[in-house]
C-alpha cells in the first residue's frame, strides 16, 4: 500500500513541474519562417554622420566604418570650415536628423569628433587617437551589415555625471533602433566603451558563441574628451577636461625637448673644460730623480744645470750690457753739463 | 641666499598681483613672508599658475541628463553597465604565454629598450586588450540570458544569407594573411626545432670522439703495463668488445643454416688471385737471374718441358714419394 502512493505522488509532482515551464522560443529562427509582420519602430533615431574639409584618409576610412554599422545614418558631404558650427543644426533639419556625427579633421593629421544631440543638446567634442579602420587585415570578425549592436559600458560611466552624461549620448547615437527597416533582427556583435586613463576607448567584437566566444571586427579608436556644451554645437560649456593637452601643445613640446638637447650638450663641453684641472695630479718633481739608470740621470741632470746657468749668465750679461749704456749714457751727459758749464 | 620670485600662496599675494598700483611693492611682501616663514631660505624658482578654470557643472549635466534621456524598454537600447568577466583559463594561459614570450624576447635581444614587465608597453597593450575582451564577454552573456528572457531569437540560421560589413573579398584577405603567418610560425619553429638538433647532434658527436679517445688510452695504457710486466692477463681486450647478446628468431635462423650450409658462407669473394704482403714477401721460389751470356744456354736446357707422358710419370714418382 504505501508503496503505491509514494509512486503516485512522484507522478504527480513531476506534472506539477512541467505545467510552469512556457514554451520557449529556439534561439535560432527558421529562414522558411513566413515574414513577420512589420512593426513600426518607436526610437526614432536618424544620425548625421559627414566630416569636414581637410580630414586625411584614415578618417575617412573611420567614418565610412561607422557609417557600414550605423544602418540609421544620414551622410552628407563634407563641409567647409567655418567658425560657427552652428550650421550643423540646421542641415541636420534640412535632412530630418536627431543626431549627428561630425568628423573634423586639422592640419591633416589631427581628428575632432563631435556627437551632438541636435536642437535639444547636449553636445561633447573629443579628440581621437589610435585609429585603426576595419580594412585593417588584423581583425578577423565579421558582422551582418545593419544588425544591432549591443551597448556595453564601464563601470565608469555610473560613477561621474559626465560619463554618465556621454553614455546617454553614444546610446542614443551608436545603437541602432529596434525594427529599423535597415537592420537585421540578430545579434551578433557588441560595441564596448571603456573608461581608462581619462579617455574612451571604443572596441567592437563579434559574438561568435553565446557563452563568450569574441572575434574582434574593428574599427578601434580611443575618444579623448575636450568638452561638453549644454546645446547643440553651441551653448554654455558644461564640462572641461583638465587633463586634455592639444596634439599640436604635445608635438610641441616634445620638438621643444629635442631643441634643447645640442645647447645642453655644448654647454656642458665648455663648463668641462672650464673645470678640468690642469694637471691630472700634482706630483713632486724630485720623486724623478731615482728613476732609469742613475749615471745617465745624473749627466741629464748636469746638462741641464750647464743650461740654466748660460741661460742666467746670458740674461746678466744683457742686463750688465744695458747697464753699461746707460751708464755710458750718463757719463757722457755730466761730461757735456760740465763742458757747458766750463 | 638667493630669492628670485616667489608664488605666494596666501589670499594677499594674489591680489597684489592683480592690482598695478601695488606691484612695484612685492620685494616688501616678500621680506614680510619671510619674517612669517612663509619662504624658506634657497632657490626659489617662479611657478607659473595654470589661471585657467576647468568647468565640471554637476548640477546642469544632471539636469541635461534627465531632460533628454529616452525612457524606453532596454530592447530598444540594449545598453548594459558591467564589470569585465572572470579571466577565463585559456586567455589567463594566453596571458602567461604573452608574458613569458616578451620576457624571452627582451633578453634574446639587447638593442631592444628594456622595460621591465609593469611597464612594459607591449604587455600593457596586452592586458588593455584583454581587459576589453573581458568586459565584452560579461556583456555578451548578460544580454543573452535577458534576451532569451524576453523570447528574442538571437541566433542567425545557417541559410539566411545577408550583406556583410566586411565583403567576401576582404575576408578572404584575412584568411590569406591569417595562412600566412600561420605558415611563417611554423616554418620559423621547424628552423628553431633543426638548430637545437644540429646544436645537440654536435655535442653528441664530440662527446662520442672523446669517449673514443679516452677508450684507446686506457688501452694504450694497459698494454703498456703487460708489456712491461704490471700485468699478465689479456683480459682487457676481451671486456673491451663484448658482443652484445641480439635476440634472433628461431625460424630465420635455421632457415639461415641449411642456406649456408647449401651454397657456403663467408669469406671474400674478391681479389683472392692478387698478390699479398706475405705472398709478395715469399722468396722461397725465387732464383737469381742467370748470367747474360749464359742466358741462352742454361735457359735453354732447363727450360725445355717435358712431354706430357714424362710428366705425368713425374707426378706419380713424387706422389709415391711423399
């Protein structure tokens, strides 16, 4: 008997267990699958993304990364430099755009970035380094062209206003919205924003298993922050970064520690020069004397005693000989003074 | 005691500073600072204060934070806050390899600037790297689990073919150069793998001549000894070569014999007709040449050969003889 209920219960609780469990949906969907129906997409995000006159290659090479992965942009063609950027906000009007990317390349070599969140603000200005494109043979990832990327942050951009700040910003401008007619309903790569060193760095990765698998796509690049401005391309400025030296302040200096190396280094010769001891060590002129064979010592020695004193008679004798002039001199002087007198 | 210019840090100094009028009186506020002791004796070199203020506005970022941030369901941002992933064992491994490679490296070669490894740049990036790969894989597996959660397919099917950001062309490019490096890592290993050996099989050789040598001055040695009477045994040259017992199947050894003792064995097949030393050496048959002029005579008389049936009655007599 109690065996019979025990086995009944057992049954029972088994049911129980499989009642709760929800069909779960497969992880992988059936091409065949008929076509969803199109649902509209509620973030309506459109991104500008164009540069400036003067951007070299590699920047461009950047922005033409960004725009293969942002299925929600709007290009534009370059711009003139101008003073006021203030003439963003109205192309981005003209093209019914949210959000812009502004690409501002200076003296060929140094790129600007600007992200903005037109009309409403705010708006950062970073400086970027360490740009490598996709084209670069080195990253081995692939994603599908318009798919959605996930958004990872540091923890970083919890901890201070304006990380927190520019995290709203890259969300609102890199992801790419849900539905878009441009993108793919998968996921499989991920863009990460890391902060360190004050700066930051952007990677993307392509997701090539559930469980972490990671093959990186490109493109890299480190954003250093300059400044945030309360509205779009203008405004009052909310942040500054103090750490931020300009590229050309930096190339600067460091041509500055390069110039002053020839000056130090002649300076340095002379004051040894001027410092350096005429002898190396004082030595006693006597210690000589017991050096080599004492009978040659001694005839060097008395040739040039004879030496010295020809030298000396030869000095009196000119001394004495100018002497005798004079006194020549003299004498024959008194001897006129006394035939004058006479 | 020199003291130059001096950047006070007291509220007075710099407004002095700022007014003109009050300029030309600084040497007295520097006598003053220094009855204060504010100044320490010694070379006071000039700071230039950085005057400008760097804006960090708390308050208004808030503010602007809440104004235009979007409230919508994370699927529509999929925006993630998170640490980095436990190191997993194979990228910890990576890291070590990483690690002992650049210190192999260093030393292999001087000209490079030696760091040492906190500084090092190369590991620096290494780590940076990883640190990101990390961070992305905690991201990965977060989203998915929520994705899951949220019934939202995430794998792509095998057939649903789209366009890539990357084209055909240029990930055939990666393939190829990914190949190549391939194959120049393996061809440098084989050419590392051949110098060991060359540099081992050269050792080897020079401790076989030495062993070799060594053996044969023993041997000198005790054959010296014999000679002179030390010894009386030979039984150094028997220990020298001992045979070593080989392990021979039963079968093929006696095929072996019967072979052998069918057809013969051994011996040199060659050069058994030539003259040897001892043959060459062998006088025994030798006769001095005849005088010229007897030449003709005597080689004429001895020379001449019997017939056949006298020589062959010879054979018989010498036969019965022996």
């Amino acid at each position: 008997m109690t065996k019979k209920e025990l086995k009944r219960k057992r049954t029972e609780n088994l049911n129980k267990e499989n009642i709760p469990q929800v069909e779960v949906l497969p992880p992988k969907r059936v091409s065949d699958e008929p076509p969803p129906k199109k649902v509209k997409w509620i973030n309506r995000q459109r991104v500008l993304v164009f540069a400036t006159r003067g951007i070299s290659y590699r920047h461009r090479h950047l922005m033409d990364d960004l725009k293969t992965l942002m299925p929600h942009h709007r290009s534009e063609s370059k711009m003139e430099h101008t003073k006021n950027l203030q003439v963003v906000n109205e192309m981005c009007e003209m093209k019914n755009c949210n959000k812009s990317i502004l690409f501002e390349g200076r003296r060929k070599r140094d790129l600007y970035l600007w992200f903005s969140n037109v009309s409403v603000g705010p708006c950062a200005k970073f400086l970027v380094e360490n740009i490598y494109t996709m084209g670069e043979l080195k990253m081995t990832g692939n994603c599908l062209k318009g798919s959605r990327p996930l958004l990872s942050f540091d923890d970083n951009f919890d901890t201070k206003p304006h990380y927190s700040l520019l995290k709203e910003l890259f969300v609102q401008t890199f992801g790419v919205p849900n539905h878009h007619p441009k993108s793919q309903p998968f996921f499989d790569h991920i863009f990460t924003f890391t902060v360190l060193d004050n700066r930051i760095w952007f990677r993307n990765f392509q997701i090539l298993t559930e469980d972490g698998g990671l093959a990186e796509i490109g493109p890299r690049f480190v954003l250093n922050p300059i400044k945030i401005f309360a509205d779009s391309f203008c405004g009052e400025v909310l942040w500054d970064n103090p750490s931020y030296i300009s590229p050309t302040k930096f190339r600067q200096s460091l041509k500055k520690n390069t110039a002053g190396k020839y000056i130090n280094k002649v300076q340095q010769k002379i004051a040894q020069e001027g410092s350096k001891p005429k002898e190396s060590y004082s030595l006693n002129p006597l210690d000589e004397i017991f050096k080599g064979e004492p009978l040659e010592k001694a005839l060097e020695l008395r040739q040039k005693e004879i030496k010295e004193v020809q030298d000396n008679d030869d000095k009196q004798k000119k001394v004495k000989k100018h002497s005798k002039k004079q006194l020549g001199k003299k004498v024959e002087k008194r001897n006129s003074k006394k035939k004058k007198k006479n | 005691m020199k003291v130059k210019k001096v950047v006070l840090h007291t509220e007075e100094a710099r407004a002095s500073s700022e007014s003109d009028s009050e300029y030309n009186s600084s040497d007295e506020e520097l006598q003053e600072a220094y009855a204060k002791g504010l100044l320490k004796p010694g070379l006071n070199v000039v700071i230039e204060k950085n005057k400008r203020e760097y804006k960090n506005r708390v308050n208004l970022m808030k503010d602007k934070l809440k104004r235009f941030k979007l409230d919508l369901p994370w699927i529509e941002r999929l925006d993630m806050v998170n640490a980095p992933a436990p190191l997993a064992p194979e990228l910890a491994l990576q890291m070590q390899e990483q690690e002992v490679r650049r210190a192999k490296q260093l030393r292999g070669n001087k000209k490079l600037p030696q760091y040492d490894p906190t500084n090092d740049p190369v590991l620096n990036d290494f780590h940076r790297e990883t640190m990101f790969h990390r961070q992305a894989q905690g991201a990965v597996m977060n989203a998915i689990a929520r994705l899951k959660k949220l019934g939202v397919p995430t794998i792509r099917p095998e057939d649903y073919f789209a366009e890539m950001a990357k084209s055909d062309t240029h990930m055939h490019k990666i393939r190829q150069n990914l190949m190549r490096q391939q194959t120049i890592a393996q061809r440098s290993e084989k050419v590392r793998q051949l110098r060991q050996q060359r540099k081992v099989g050269k050792q080897m050789q020079i401790e076989a001549t030495l062993k070799k040598h060594a053996e044969k001055r023993k041997l000198l040695e005790e054959v010296k000894k014999y000679r002179k009477g030390a010894r009386r045994d030979l039984d150094f040259l028997d220990d020298k070569k001992r045979p070593q017992k080989q392990t021979v199947d039963q079968k093929v050894a006696a095929k072996r014999k019967m072979k052998n003792a069918k057809y013969g064995f051994g011996g040199k097949k060659r050069d058994s007709k030539k003259n040897t030393r001892a043959s060459s050496a062998n006088v025994a048959e030798y006769r001095r040449p005849s005088k010229p002029g007897n030449l003709k005579k005597k080689g004429g008389q001895s020379e001449k050969r019997l017939g056949k049936d006298r020589r062959r009655q010879m054979k018989a007599k010498k036969r019965r003889q022996q």
